[in-house]
C-alpha cells in the first residue's frame, strides 16, 4: 500500500523521536484534533504535539470509508464544528459503516481519541494490527480514495458558492450605500 501526503507548507521538523509542539493554530477545521479545536475556541494555550497529526489520519481514514467526516455543523457554522470535535464523540452510521470490519472501526476510533495521551504516534499506529494485516493485504494495490476525492469535491464546490454568496452581499451593500448617496444628491441633502 502506497499513502502519499501532501501540503507540508506548516510543517516542521523535530528530532528523531522528538515531537515537534506548537501553539500555532494551522489547518482546516474538519481536520482539526480537539487540542487545536481547544486552541482556535481560545480555550486554551497550551502547546500541542505530533499527535494532532494521527487524528487528522484518522479523520481521513473515515472520510475514504463513508465520503464525509465525522465532526460537522448543520448550520455551517465554524464554532460548532469545533465544539463537536472537542467532544470527540464519533458515530458509524448505516448504512455505510455497516459492512466495514469492526477492526477498522476500532482503528478509526483508536486514531481519533479525543485524549491526545491515550492517541497512539504516528511510529504505535503504523505498528499497529490493523495497519500491517491491511498492508499485506493489499501490497501493490493502489489505493481507492474515490470517496476522498468526492468530499474534497463537494468541499471546494460549497466554498465557492459562499465566495458568490459573500460578493453577491458586498455587491448589494455597496449598491444601496451608492443609491442612498446618489438619493441624498438628487434631493439636495448634504452627505
């Protein structure tokens, strides 16, 4: 099995067997581990570590197996997907974890405890049974990331209708803002 990974843009690099800790807040919110959601909630300033990164591969992992993630806001609204996260709490609806093997279910879970000291490294989940027998398993196939790809999809088609959406509103604004100055002219009232 091959995993490519991309967009090391905020990365940084610590000592071998070293984590890198960091109160820098970075990422894309539906990939945020709680520690993060914490930090951007300014809950909280406390460092977090190189585990952040093994919740957002499992954050991954059950986007490839469902095609959507586990921490969402019906109102699109960015706080409440932050209180979810912290929460922590994952739900494997049907019908689409149904079929998948309760190994994987529990690797899924395993990833993205919300306790960043009970998480396991990157170095314990690549270890783990899971991961070996999955990596045996499929040596050589090329990974299916088809529903990965259809969430990035749907992700980047919202946000660009609420780019519209926002310019639609800052076009009105400055339309009625021009038509109450234009208005004040024609009647001789001084702006």
């Amino acid at each position: 099995m091959h995993i490519k990974i991309a967009d090391f843009g905020l990365s940084a690099l610590g000592a071998q067997g070293e984590g890198v800790s960091s109160t820098k807040l970075c990422g894309t919110p539906d990939y945020l581990a709680p520690e993060m959601a914490t930090l951007a909630r300014h809950m909280s300033n406390k460092a977090y570590g190189p585990k952040v990164d093994v919740w957002a591969i499992g954050v991954i992992l059950y986007i490839m197996i469902c095609g959507y993630p586990p921490f969402y806001s019906e109102s699109d609204d960015e706080q409440d997907l932050l209180n979810e996260i912290v929460k922590g709490r994952l739900d494997f609806p049907s019908p689409e974890w149904d079929n998948v093997n309760p190994q994987t279910i529990s690797f899924v879970k395993l990833l993205c405890r919300a306790d960043p000291e009970s998480r396991p490294s990157a170095k314990e989940a690549l270890a783990h049974e899971w991961v070996q027998q999955e990596a045996a398993l499929h040596k050589g196939d090329a990974l299916d990331n088809t529903r990965l790809r259809q969430y990035v999809a749907r992700r980047r088609t919202q946000k660009a209708f609420q780019a519209v959406r926002m310019i639609v509103k800052m076009e009105m604004a400055v339309s009625k803002k021009s038509m109450g100055s234009s208005l004040r002219l024609e009647t001789g009232a001084v702006a």
